[in-house]
C-alpha cells in the first residue's frame, strides 16, 4: 500500500462508521450523502482488503481487522484535527450547555448531590439531565445512540476503541442490621449471619447476587426474604425490620436513617466493586464535556 495514495477522506469515513454503526448516520456525521459514504465503505474494504462492516440487526458489526484500526486511525485523526483546527476556549463561569448523564443506582446516590453542587456554583448556565442505567452494558446503548455525553457505573463488558472508561470511585462491601438487633449484638460471624433473612439488591431481577456465589463455594445458602432492583429503600427497610442486606458501605453511610444501622464486615470475603466514567469517543475532545468529565472524576476523588 502506498500511503501518499491513501485518501484521507477514506479515514474520517471509517472513523465515523466505527463509531456509527450506521451508513445513513455516519455519511451525516460526514457530512456526504448516503450513497457516497456507501462508496466509500467499499473503497476502504479494498484498501485493507477486508469486509470491514457486516450488516446485522444490530447495525454494522465490525470486524477484528476493524476493531484492531479503530484506536490507532481515531489517535491520528484527532491529532490531525489538533492542529489544524482552532481549539474553543470554554469558560463554564459563562457557558450555556446542557449535559446528558447516565447514572447507575450508586452513583445516583454517592456522588450525584455533590456533582450537583459543584456544577451550580462552578457553571450555573449549564444543565444536567441524569438518565437511569440498569444493565451493565445499557450505558453503552445510550452512548452509541447519543442520548447521553457519558455514564457512571460499574465498566461495561464491551471493549472497542469507541467506548472510553475511567476508574474513578470504588467501595467495599459490608453487612447492615438494624442497630440494637439481638442476633448480631455480639459480632456477625457466619453462622449469625445465615440465621438472618436478607435483602438482596438485584436490578436484573436474579436471586443469585455476589454474597449467594461466595456462599455456595462454601456449600452454604442464605434465606432471601425481598429482592428488589433499587438500593435506595433498603437502609431503611433494614432499620425497621430484623432483616440484614450486605452492600457498599457509601450506600449505608449516605442513608437518611444510617444512625440507625450497625454495621459490620461480611462474613465472606468480597472484592470492592469499582465504577468508571464511561463516555464515546465522538465526545472525548469536546471541551464543556472535558470539563464535566474532570469535574465528575474530582467529586468522585473527594468522596
């Protein structure tokens, strides 16, 4: 291949097709017509002669050969873009802009009331509309279709060079009771803990969560008495009743009624859970979403 014979052009048309997945909304991006980004697509599968793109329900798959150019063309069409086009200044003191988030359950109830008020006091022209994420890989969904600039919550299980991750926050487990409980006055050990009846969060609805596989390495199993999809009732379930619910600790402690729980170390052993910002790559150099993406990372640090 002749490099000073490869047409440019042909890279910001595969840029926008990986990111895409659609002919129609890649030749928009573009800025070409619908045919013409057809065309295109078919002189990059001669030029690296592969298929590139397969068609599916789901849109355009790419292939491995696609997947292994996606980084290094996006590395080379940003610096391109670098220096040859005037970065903005943003100033979000005065800027006007309005900001898609989505949220996991956590976050939603960790990290969103400061990311709130450092927004207010830092950028007041600017707005924020939080959108609920469920599935691990829904966030991915939102950010493929542009209904929202970035996510938090734990990483997806889909890896490509369109979808950008960030850790930024993690917790650990532990176990709460309803302070003053009289089984668990002296500790939680393990025969303590299988007599309770638990709470398990769960906002795909299985009824085998994170503490059910530590349990059954141990051939053991614990009394399930109410699984729900959201976390925010349960500090206060636990508090008015016997029951005890294991999960992370930011959780507990931002509860409106934590004075009222006892809280103790479960008795298996779990790994912290670690959640990333999650955002496109279409989104990566756009300033007001830099910034947020900075600010959403330093409340994060700061909890």
């Amino acid at each position: 291949m002749n490099f000073y014979g490869v047409d440019l052009n042909l890279l910001a048309a595969f840029d926008a097709l990986m990111d895409e997945r659609n002919v129609t909304r890649a030749a928009v991006r573009v800025g070409v017509s619908q045919p013409a980004m057809s065309a295109a697509l078919s002189r990059l599968r001669n030029l690296f002669a592969d298929p590139l793109f397969l068609r599916s329900a789901d849109g355009l798959l790419p292939t491995q050969r696609a997947r292994d150019l996606a980084e290094p063309i996006a590395q080379a069409l940003r610096q391109i873009q670098a220096a040859v086009v005037p970065r903005p200044q943003f100033d979000p003191a005065t800027a006007s802009f309005t900001f898609n988030l989505g949220l996991y359950d956590y976050p939603a109830m960790v990290l969103l009331p400061a990311l709130v008020e450092a927004l207010r006091l830092q950028a007041p022209g600017a707005s924020l509309n939080v959108h609920a994420v469920r599935g691990r890989d829904s966030a991915v969904d939102l950010l493929d279709a542009g209904s929202i600039d970035a996510a938090v919550g734990v990483p997806p299980t889909q890896h490509d060079g369109r979808i950008l991750t960030r850790p930024i926050l993690q917790d650990e487990f532990v176990t709460i009771v309803r302070r003053g409980h009289p089984q668990a006055c002296h500790g939680m050990d393990l025969e303590t803990y299988l007599a309770l009846s638990h709470v398990l969060v769960s906002p795909e609805g299985d009824r085998h969560g994170l503490v059910d596989q530590a349990l059954a390495q141990l051939g053991r199993r614990r009394h399930l008495a109410v699984t729900l999809p959201q976390l925010f009732a349960v500090p206060a379930m636990v508090a008015r009743t016997d029951m005890a619910a294991t999960l992370l600790r930011r959780v507990a402690l931002h509860s409106a009624g934590h004075q009222q729980l006892a809280i103790f170390a479960p008795p298996v052993a779990l790994q912290p859970i670690a959640f990333h910002l999650v955002w496109h790559r279409r989104g990566d150099a756009h300033p007001a979403q830099q910034w947020l993406r900075e600010l959403i990372a330093g409340q994060a640090q700061s909890l």
